[in-house]
C-alpha cells in the first residue's frame, strides 16, 4: 500500500514539475488544457485525438463525426517529443476508449538533421509509453500529409510513413491511417485544394478527406 501511495505522488508531482516548467515549449496550451479539466474533467470512454496543429486547428472535428464522443488534445506545432514530454498531461490523466495520433511531420521540419530513423525511434517510444499506461486500448496512427509548403520533406514523410505503418502491423490493436496517397492530386502531387493560405494547414476540403479516411476506423464506444 505505501508503494502504491509513493508511485502515485511521483506520478503527480512528475506531472506538475512538467506543466508548470514555464521554459518548456507549448506551456500555455497544457496549462490551458490542466484548467479545463479542473473545471470540468471530460468523461471516460471518449476517443483521444492527440498530436500536432492539424488536430489542434480541427476545432469542430465532433462534428464531422457524430455518434463519435472525441477529446481533442493536439496542441500547436507539437512534434513526437513534445507528445512524449507532456503524455502526464495529453494522454495519461484520461480513460479513453481509442487514440488517435496525427504527429511526425514538426520533428522533420525542427531541423535538417533529424533522420528518418530518429522519427521512427520517437514514435515507437510514445508507443511504448501509451501501452504501459494502456495496454489494450486501440490506437490509430494518421499519416504524415504531403504539404505543398514542405515539399522538401516530402520523401522523408513518405519513408517514415511507410515504417511507422510496418511497425504498427507488428502490433495488436493499432490501425494506421493512410492520408498521404489521399491528399494527392492527379500529377502525384499535394494537391492545393486541400490547404488554406498558408499551405501547410488544411481548409475544410482537406478534413472533409480526412472524415473519410477516419470513420471506418473510429470506435462507437
């Protein structure tokens, strides 16, 4: 019983010590996120979308999938890292039914140095960490999209795409969700329609897609 007591107040104070480090990137949003809950915490058996600004920017993803009760925890250009740091405070405090990930593309984008095997590597960890805390919990992986603003990434995206979807068919209870080859137009290439001005974030074209691509794999309850 004192061992179970002592893991829960590390748990706790890990949890703190990660959320109110002002220096730490994305803060704001998890102590917006660690507000809210206090307020009113989400109920249980939702599903937990949780990754970079595509999710974070889908304001009205409930919907476009009625029938569906979906939490959304992506915050802005959060890359894998980031989902790793704060998984106390995006992923662990809820009892979801299903999680969905849209996350990858920021890590390329951080830096030219970063290799597809390192991308790999961290989503493979956030995987590890999500199964030590679910351990029977499906998860849905979305593919990294193919952006006319970061056409230089592009192969990398499509090489990491194609491990992480080999490594999840290694594993039990995971999906992976193919956008890429959807967001292409005729030529092979991003097709424009789908993004706003910016062409990096998608308009309602492009989420109108990615309803398509989601709702067969989304869980009722």
């Amino acid at each position: 019983m004192r061992g179970f007591l002592l893991l829960t107040c590390l748990f706790f104070f890990a949890a703190g010590a990660v959320a109110n480090d002002t220096t730490l990137p994305f803060y704001k949003e998890i102590r917006t996120f660690r507000q809210a809950d206090s307020l009113v915490f989400p109920a249980p058996r939702q599903i937990l979308f949780i990754g970079s600004s595509s999710f974070t920017k889908w304001k009205d993803v409930g919907a476009y999938f009625p029938g569906h009760r979906i939490l959304n925890r992506g915050f802005g250009g959060s890359a894998l890292t980031d989902l790793i740091r704060y998984r106390y405070e995006v992923i662990y405090p809820y009892d979801p039914c299903q999680i969905v990930i849209y996350c990858g593309e920021n890590d390329f984008a951080a830096s030219d140095t970063v290799t597809v095997s390192m991308v790999v590597s961290r989503f493979k960890q956030l995987i590890a960490l999500i199964r030590a805390r679910y351990p029977k919990v499906p998860v849905a992986y979305v593919s990294m999209k193919p952006s006319t603003a970061r056409r230089k990434l592009l192969p990398k995206y499509v090489e990491a795409n194609q491990l992480i979807k080999k490594y999840l068919a290694s594993l039990p209870a995971t999906q992976y969700v193919d956008v890429y080859q959807l967001m292409l137009n005729a030529a092979g290439q991003p097709n424009g329609r789908l993004f706003g001005s910016d062409s990096l974030h998608m308009n309602a074209n492009g989420y109108t897609l990615w309803q398509k691509a989601l709702k067969p794999v989304l869980r009722k309850k």
